[in-house]
C-alpha cells in the first residue's frame, strides 16, 4: 500500500528538564498533561549525559502498577532487577520491556562509572482487563532488534510492524508502534498509521521535517495530527544525519488515574494499590 495522505505536524514539545531516581537528570518529553491527547502513552523520559554525576545514582528500587515501561539504550550500561526475580543488562542499542501489571518492585542501576548513558523510557498504559496480570519481563539485545535499510534509512523496528517487517515486540490492545529511525542527509522515510492511532516522533539528532512544512529540530518532539482520512506520516531529514524516534499506538479510550508509579482507572485502584505496596503485597 501507497501512502497517499500523509499526517501533518500538529505542534512542537520541548520537553521539562527534570530529575528522577536518586538524582538521575533527564527530560520529560511526554508528561501527564498529554497523556488524553497520546493515549495509549503516558510518559517519554529522554536521558544523555557524559557527566557520571548526572546519571550514576540511577534508579533504586521502587514499584510500579498497572501499565509497561519500555527502555531503550543508545549508549552505556544500566542493570535491572526486580521482585518477580527477574534480572537483566541494558546496553547500547538494546530493549528492556517490563510490565509491571498487578506490581512489581525494581532497581535499573548504572554499571559503568564513567562514559556516555544515553536513551529513553516510555511508559504504555495497559487496558483496564489487564492492569493485574501477572507481571512479565524481557530484555532484547540489540542484535535481536529487527533492522532493514531502505534509500539512506536504517529503521530499527522495536514493536510492531515497518514494511512488512516486524518487531521485537508486539502488543494485541494498545498495537504499539516504536522505530528508531537513521536518516541520511535528505533522506524521506514514509510510515502507514491508521488515522485513529495517536503518534508523535522526537527528535535527537539533526533535524526532520514533514511533507506539509512544520520542521522538527533536535530534541523536540512533534504530535502527529489526527486527521480525517489520513493514512500515515512522510518525513525527511535536514543536511546533516538525522535521528528520531516514531512513536504511535492505538488509544484505550478508557480512565486514567495516576499517582506517581501506579496508573489504574480509578481512585479506589489507586488507593488499594498504595496500600498494598505499603503492605509488601508488590513484593
């Protein structure tokens, strides 16, 4: 299938500078704010630093319910354990995806004392039948992430599915799409959505723009517009290497309450959750 009416920009992110953990520094690119307008998302956490200072305490234990947490690392080394018994190493290129589920209780730890830790965190909303599964765990190596090249692009297809290609991962209720994108200078990569999924691509090398004008510089991320009829996205790199990641997925259309790292649907969910990590009933 051709793509014939290709989303446009809808507006730009600049993200909230921000700490988390025990002092890691890192941008907010996708904060609760948006989380009606990208449902199924409900956070993109963007990190890059060369200063040991600003990542090295990383992240201590802590829990989460009720949604996935999916972390991608460009560059360093980060170790992961949690109250499930799973434990694991994220390097340069590779995936952890978790879900968290009915709770689950864990660390991601910096193992490198000094160097570049680079990458992202995405957090996915599971629908509400699935909030108190049984939590899972996988760590993907990077060599274990579907590539293909095509006309000065590289993808990297994490979930779901790139021409006919599929990814590492793939969700039935929220479809989630995640390509990390290599676009030589000028380059074009075109993407097919369905017009109902919400999507945004960010920025973190270069700079890209859309068919329809609205240029995206770098660590900014642009909101896809849901229009009528639409059936995708045609991107094309500025003069120099350009790298972004596109995100899309199919909403939930359901409640969101949050406090913190537990997302439910309501406030009694919330609260019985709070309670029961206080209890020890998430570990």
């Amino acid at each position: 299938m051709t793509l014939t009416q290709p989303r446009a920009g809808e507006r730009l992110v600049a993200g909230l500078a921000t700490s988390d953990g025990a002092g890691v520094k890192l941008t907010r690119v996708l904060t609760n704010t948006l989380q009606r307008r990208l449902d199924p998302f409900l956070m993109l956490d963007a990190f890059g630093s060369d200063q040991a200072d600003d990542y090295i305490a990383g992240f201590p234990d802590h829990p989460h319910r009720g949604f996935e947490t999916i972390s991608y690392m460009l560059e360093g080394r980060m170790r992961h354990r949690d109250s499930a018994g799973n434990e694991g190493l994220i390097e340069g290129g590779g995936v952890q995806w978790m879900t968290a589920g009915r709770g689950v209780i864990h660390s991601e730890l910096p193992e490198q004392q000094q160097g570049r830790m680079e990458g992202f965190q995405l957090w996915l909303n599971l629908p509400a039948k699935d909030k108190l599964r049984d939590p899972w765990y996988r760590d993907i190596a990077s060599a274990e992430i579907p590539e293909f090249e095509q006309d000065g692009v590289k993808v990297r297809v994490i979930a779901g599915e790139s021409h006919g290609v599929k990814g590492a991962v793939q969700r039935e209720h929220t479809e989630p799409l995640y390509l990390d994108l290599h676009l030589a200078p000028g380059a074009s990569f075109e993407q097919l959505l369905p017009e109902t999924h919400n999507a945004f691509v960010y920025v973190y090398r270069g700079a890209l723009r859309f068919e329809t004008g609205c240029t995206v510089p770098p660590q900014r991320m642009a909101i896809l517009a849901n229009t009528p009829g639409s059936d995708g996205v045609r991107l094309v790199a500025g003069d120099e290497p350009t790298r972004a990641i596109l995100i899309a997925g199919k909403p939930l259309n359901e409640p969101i309450a949050q406090y913190g790292p537990f997302v439910m649907n309501t406030q009694a969910e919330l609260m019985q959750a709070v309670r029961d990590f206080q209890t020890g009933k998430l570990a």
